[in-house]
C-alpha cells in the first residue's frame, strides 16, 4: 500500500451515502471540511452525517486569517473598467455597487491606494478614498465577476487574527465529537502553531497551511511545531507570481522533507474534472512531478467538494499514485500499456489474450480441418477475446474433472461450467494429441480458430449429466444438447484467428474494450445483470436497487445474444427492449451501460450463473445481480440454488447481489419484496406471463411490462417478424 495520503473535501456533491463509502473503498485519507465554506450551525450535523456513512477520520480545516467578500446582494457583481464602488461592512444605500467584507475591522487598515485582488482570476480593485470606518471607496483596475465568499488579497500586508470566532467554536464542536486532526490557515509563524496547539490539544494532528508569503518566510519554525504541512498553491499564487508557484513547492517540499515532516500538495490538481471526466495531460504530470519532488499526499478540494465527478476524481488520484509507485518498481518502456486500473482484477489475475488478428493463413489453410458448430466459434470466440478467463482453450478430460467434482480448475481457481468441444467418433477419426488442426465452421466453412490437441477422450454420458445439470431427464434442453452432440471430447489451447459476423457486433465489446471503456468513465465499482429475456418491470427495480444498494459506480446490462431454446426470446427484441429504457432515460443518468455476452446458454442453473458472473468479472464488474432460479429451467432447480452455490464458493472475486421474488403492490404503487399489504393483494411479476400474452397479441400490463417495449415486440408480431426463437 502506498504511504502517499489522499485527502478528499466534502461539500455538496459528496455529502451523501455513495460518494463517502466509495471514499472510503478507495482509501482515502481524510475527509475535509472547509470552514470557509461550511456554517457554524451545520458543523455538528455534517460531523454527524459523514461518522454514519465513514470510517475516514476528519479534519477541520479552519478559516484562519483570510480576507473575504462577504455575503453579497445580488449573489454575483460584475465589476467594469474604472467603475467606482463601495467597501463597507453594512448594507450600502448608495447607487454604487457595494462590496462587503467578512472582516469589519479590515476597514480600519485599509489606506488610499491598496491593491485588492478578488479571488484567483477576478477583479483588482483600488482604494481611492478612504473618510471613516464605515465606508470606503474604491475603482476597478482590472473587471471580473465577483461572488460571495471569495478570497482577497492585499498587495500591501495586513496584518489578521490566525483564527476567526467562527475557528474558534468549530475548534470545541469538533473535539467535543471526537476529531483530532485540525488544519490551521494561513500560518505566518510559529506563535500561531502554538497558539493552535493550545486550543486543539497535544494529541490533536496540526497540518499547517503555507499560502502566504509570511508562512513562507517562517516555515522552519511552522515545520517545527507542525505534525505536517500543506502547500495551498491558490491563495499561495495571490500573494507570489503564479511562474513561482512550482519553485516556491519545491523548495517547500525540501525543507519538509529535511525536517521528516509529511507535506501535502492542494489546488488545481484535477481542476478539469470538475466537470470533465478525465484529466487534462498538464493535470496528470503536475501531480506526478510533485510526488517525485517528494510530496507525501495531495488533497482535492473543488473536484470532490462541488464537481460532478467526485468518485472519478478521488479514483483518478488513487490511479495517479499506484502508478507512480509502479513506476518506481518497474521499467516503464517494457509496459507502456499497463493502465493501473481500480478495476476488479480478472478471474485468474491476468485477461487472456488468444486472438491473433494477423495470422499466417498460408500455413493455417495446410492444417488438417475439423468442422465445428455455431456455438463452438461462440466458444472460440470468447476463449480468444479473454471473456472465459483463465481459459485458453476447450477443456481436457483432468479440467473437466476438477470443475464437476470441486468447481474449481486444477490450479485452484474457481470455475463451474464446463467449455468443452464435443465430437463423434466420425469426427475424431484420425486426431491425435499434440496434432494442430484449423477450426472451421459449419456453415460457411471459415476457418475461425487454431487448436493445439491436448487430449482426446470419451466420457460416460450419465456420469458428466448427472454432476452437470443434476439430472438425465431429457426434458432438460442442457441434457438433450450434451446428448445429441456426441461422446468424444476435443480439449486443448485455441488461438482466435477470425471473428464470427454478427449484426449485434457495437455491442459486443471484448473484456479489454469494456474495461477501457469503464477506466475512461472513472468507473470501478460496476454490477453485471445478466438476461436471456427482454426487460420486464421487475428487471428494471432490481437493476436500480441494486445500483443503489452497492454503491457502484455503474450498472452493466449484459444480454446473452447466443443460440437459446425453443420459446425464447430473438435476441433483436432484447437488445430493442433495452435500447428504449436507456433512451426513455429509466435508469440513472451516465451510470448505465450495455455490453452482450456472445454465448449460448446452457441452462445449466447454478453452474452457468457462476459461469455468468466469471464472464462479467473479466468484463470489469465488482458486482454481480443473482435472483431467484437464475438461469435456471423449467423446475429442474430450486429457486435458490444459485445463490447457494455462490455462497459455497471461495474467493470468486466478485460480490453477487441477491434478490428474492419481487412484486408490484398496486396499495404502495412499488415494487417490492414484502409490504404491509397482504400477499394476495401483491401481483407477481412473470416473464412467462409476459411472453404468454405476447403469444395471443396482447398488451401486458404497464405494471408487468412498459408500455413503449410491449408496444415495440407487438407491432414486430404484426409485421411477422420473428420473437420467439
């Protein structure tokens, strides 16, 4: 674990549940609450509020001796050339515009001719007259727009108290709930640390801020007294030329480094991702060339305070920083591409890659050629793209094995379902181990993959059906599917040498695109939902509350688009269905996507649901959405057997997120799993119900099925198109 701290600012986008559990999740350091920017009255309850939902432990961050505009009225002045306006600590009648101060007392210092700088890149005003205490003039040098509560610099030092009465009160709210990490503002010398200290205590963390030219000067002595320092480059570079700004850090970072002090970078870190995001490229080698001056953390403040993307901003520093001790450890050119990704790591710790897109067809067309099935190249297909990581390859007889007797590979890895290559004696006549042999298709006679032979094996039908589907009866579509496919097994590495056509293919992304994809997003927490059937009610409620209930970042929609039984839904409409719940905006806004899984299923129930998940997990998903008869068929299994199975297994490195039956009480207008209203009052979502009506041209219910999806599969009935499978 890296020693670099990350210090996160609360404010308004992350006061809430989500953002402070994935802060936490992501390691964070400490929580800030800015005192400029936090009411006396909300301390206690914002304390409160964050110890609910963290562990984190907060600082205090105070207001220090800081000049700022007061509350003005309207919110924001724009301020022209060579206007005139007022200074004052009161409300002003004049036709002036009016500029109040939070200092009152500041109106005494204030002498004809002060340079006043009103935030970073605002205005510069002057003062031209000065008559009493009450009321001063002053003229724009420099236009802007000007808010409330923004800083202002002197050109000419003022001298200020080191703490507000506001610091004061926080000081004793904060110890009296238990904090111990105070930041003091504004530190010009020692007396103010120490003046700090006796109000915060011995045993409190003192992290004293350098933004001024004074702290500057006394920073030995600051070091001295400090428990550690924090270089605030913004009010820093109101005081200094902003050119400086790198010359002063670095020099700071030194003489901390001297003194064995930890010392903290704040300002403009990801100032992009306040509304962006990703980071500009200035952004990221900023942060880096202050961790190798020696800087010991980095502290966000607008980017988690008030930005869109609090979650990505904070992931991005945690990426920012693994990267750097990476880079540390290793030689950079040998990986260039080696994203220090947040992302659950894929089953067996490394994405497979078995495609070759540039192969040697000259050789490949010499190989010997066994003709394989649509739903073998699916196989070949997923093996190649990393979907079935750690495979490589269709199964061997000791694989096979291992998974139906242990549910786990030979290696110790969890895996349930079998991926095997069946053959007839016919087919298999003339193969032998160690042979290479060209894959080529059923249908169109493409040659889709290489396969390196391993072994070549009969296994008993009873014995592999019973401990794979838990049954012989061939009313199981598995059972009649591992029957009719034949009894020899092919197993051995494959090396993917073409894709299958497919019409769905902007939806088919492989793991290494989706995880891109999620990384570029700055998502790392993601739940997968798996579906073979177009969205019912029911999917859309679990979908939501199972984003809501995980924190994540993200919900994946990952339909299966491969072969399925009689009855089942055309993958068209599935795709179709959810395309109109994304563009009808059903679920949260930059928080859905959707990625198919290019595999038939087996219905296998239990087994194939881990499989499911295993798939998912190489697609970048934490989370994993398991409900009752998951994949399952017909009764064959009971309605839990899935989530038993996952919890049977060990260190499958994704978390499943169980659900039981949901209903729609039409008394709460919910969807629900239990309310105070009877059971039979409750109607049960069915997608057998749906398809059922679908079959006589009916319209389900609004509550079973929206509106927009039924009406789309209708009108395709009514066109002759085909639905069902």
């Amino acid at each position: 674990m890296s020693k670099r701290k990350i210090l996160c600012t609360i404010g308004p986008a992350s006061f809430n549940e989500k953002t402070l559990y994935r802060f936490e999740e992501l390691g964070v350091d400490l929580l800030r609450i800015n005192l400029s920017h936090t009411k006396i009255g909300d301390l206690e309850k914002t304390i409160r509020f964050i110890r609910r939902y963290s562990n984190v432990p907060i600082c205090l961050d105070s207001e220090g001796a800081q000049l700022r505009t007061g509350i003005l009225d309207p919110e924001k002045i724009s301020l022209k050339v060579n206007e005139e306006l007022i200074i004052s600590d009161h409300e002003c009648d004049d036709e002036l515009p009016c500029l109040r101060l939070n200092h009152p007392f500041i109106l005494h210092e204030l002498i004809e001719g002060d340079l006043l700088k009103i935030d970073f890149d605002s205005a510069l005003i002057q003062v031209t007259c000065v008559k009493g205490n009450k009321k001063i003039k002053a003229r724009v040098i420099t236009p802007g727009l000007v808010g409330s509560n923004k800083a202002i610099t002197s050109l000419r030092p003022i001298a200020l108290p080191a703490l507000t009465e506001k610091d004061r009160e926080a000081i004793k709210i904060g110890l009296k709930m238990g904090v111990d990490c105070f930041a003091l503002s504004f530190a010009s010398c020692k007396e103010d640390v120490l003046a700090f200290r006796d109000l915060v205590g011995e045993k409190a963390e003192i992290i004293s801020k350098i933004e001024s030219r004074s702290g500057y000067r006394h920073l030995n002595e600051i070091l001295n007294e400090s428990d550690s320092i924090l270089i605030d480059r913004g009010d820093f570079s109101r005081e200094i030329p902003i050119e400086l700004i790198p010359f002063y850090q670095e020099k700071i970072i030194q003489h901390a480094n001297l003194a064995k002090k930890p010392v903290y970078i704040a300002t403009n870190l990801l100032e992009s991702m306040i509304e962006k995001y990703t980071p500009t490229r200035a952004e990221v080698n900023d942060i880096i060339q202050s961790l190798l001056m020696g800087a010991d953390g980095l502290v966000l403040a607008a980017e988690t305070a008030i930005g869109s993307h609090p979650i990505a901003s904070a992931s991005m520093i945690v990426k920012l920083i693994n990267q750097f001790e990476l880079s540390k450890k290793n030689d950079m050119t040998e990986n260039m591409l080696s994203m220090t990704s947040l992302l659950v790591e894929p089953h067996g710790g490394e994405l497979v890659n078995r495609w070759n897109k540039d192969p040697d067809w000259g050789e490949i067309n010499t190989l010997h050629k066994l003709r394989v099935s649509e739903s073998a190249i699916m196989d070949i297909e997923q093996i190649g793209i990393g979907t079935y990581s750690p495979l490589s390859g269709f199964m061997t007889c000791r694989e096979i094995i291992s998974v139906l007797n242990a549910n786990k590979l030979p290696n110790g890895v969890p895996w349930t379902l079998p991926i095997v290559l069946q053959k007839t004696a016919n087919e298999v006549e003339g193969l032998k181990e160690g042979q290479t042999i060209a894959l080529v298709g059923e249908a169109d006679n493409q040659i889709y993959g290489v396969m390196e032979i391993e072994d070549i094996f009969e296994f008993p039908f009873t014995k592999i059906c019973e401990k794979w589907f838990g049954t012989l009866d061939e009313l199981h579509p598995g059972v009649v599917n591992l029957k009719s496919s034949g009894p020899f097994f092919v197993g051995g590495r494959i090396t993917l040498v073409r894709r299958r056509s497919s019409k769905h293919r902007i939806y088919e992304f492989t793991p290494q695109e989706l995880r891109y994809i999620f990384d570029s997003k700055g998502w790392s927490r993601i739940v997968g939902f798996h579906t073979r059937n177009v969205p019912h009610r029911g999917h859309e409620a679990i979908q939501k509350i199972a984003l809501e209930k995980t924190h994540c970042d993200g919900l994946l929609i990952s339909p299966a688009i491969g072969l399925k039984k009689k009855g089942d839904f055309n993958s068209e409409f599935i795709l179709k269905g959810y395309e109109i719940l994304l563009d009808k905006g059903v679920f949260p806004k930059d928080m859905v996507m959707m990625a198919a899984l290019a595999t038939y299923s087996r219905y296998a129930g239990p087994r194939e649901a881990v499989f499911t998940a295993i798939c998912r997990k190489n697609f970048g998903c934490s989370h994993f959405i398991i409900g009752r008869d998951h994949t399952g068929v017909s009764d064959f299994y009971p309605p839990d057997a899935s989530q038993k199975l996952f919890q049977s297994i060990n260190h499958l490195g994704i978390l499943p997120v169980v659900f039981d039956e949901i209903q729609f009480c039409p008394h709460c207008d919910e969807y629900v799993f239990d309310c105070c209203h009877e059971a039979n009052e409750r109607y049960s979502i069915s997608g057998s119900d749906a398809r059922s009506l679908i079959n006589e041209k009916k319209c389900p219910p609004n509550w079973l099925m929206r509106e927009e999806v039924s009406e789309m599969i209708l009108k395709g009935v009514k066109q002759g198109e085909r639905i069902f499978i």
